[in-house]
C-alpha cells in the first residue's frame, strides 16, 4: 500500500490561493508520474493535473492557467499552487502515482478546500 500524505487545504474566499502538498516515498515519488485529483459531494473524482519525471504538466481544462504542479525532489514532495479559486474548486483534494500502466488509486485522507464568500 503507497501511503500519500496530503496538507494545506482550508477555507478561502473566491479569487483566493492555496498551496497543496503531497508527501510520499522516494520511491515513489522519483520513479512515477504523479498527479492531484478532487472530488466534490455527490461528484466522481477527477483528475486535475499531473506532472512526469521530466517536469512535464497537464491541466484539466478547468484549472488551467490557475493552478499550477510542481514537484521538490529533495524532500519528495508534489505541490498544487491554486490561484484564482472559485467556489467550483471546493472538494477534497487526493494525490496519486501512476506506474506506467495505471494509476494506483491509493488514497489519502485527501485535504479539504472550501472556497466561498
């Protein structure tokens, strides 16, 4: 089981920023490719974005140009800068590793983002 360890979700209000992040093994965190997910109540999780090895990104259409993936390899961390929030971002944000054939579905305890006025 690959443990995830998600922080830095809270309250913020519409147009505010947040910054998540993600700690797991260091096996993990240099061999796969990692990704944010969310799910809001009564909704499927979805992806968000995702950031390989190589440093490359992508960004489901509804985050792009707001939120923005990074990764520190000396402390084995995945970030999820989130600027421009709107109360539609309100979820409880997950992240995940992907092998090269599928994504592991081992999830955290996630980190909530409520975005309202």
């Amino acid at each position: 089981q690959v443990h995830f360890v998600e922080s830095g979700g809270g309250w913020v209000q519409p147009g505010g920023s947040l910054r998540l992040s993600c700690a797991t093994s260091a096996v993990i965190f240099k061999n796969y490719l990692m990704g944010w997910y969310r799910q809001a109540p009564g909704k499927q999780r979805e992806m968000v974005a995702a950031i390989d090895n190589g440093g490359r990104t992508n960004y489901a259409d509804s985050v792009k140009e707001r939120f923005f993936i990074s990764k520190d390899n000396t402390k084995n961390t995945m970030y999820l800068q989130l600027n421009g929030l709107k109360p539609e971002d309100s979820a409880v944000y997950y992240c995940d590793a992907h092998d090269g054939s599928a994504w592991l579905d081992s999830w955290g305890q996630g980190t909530q983002v409520t975005v309202s006025s």
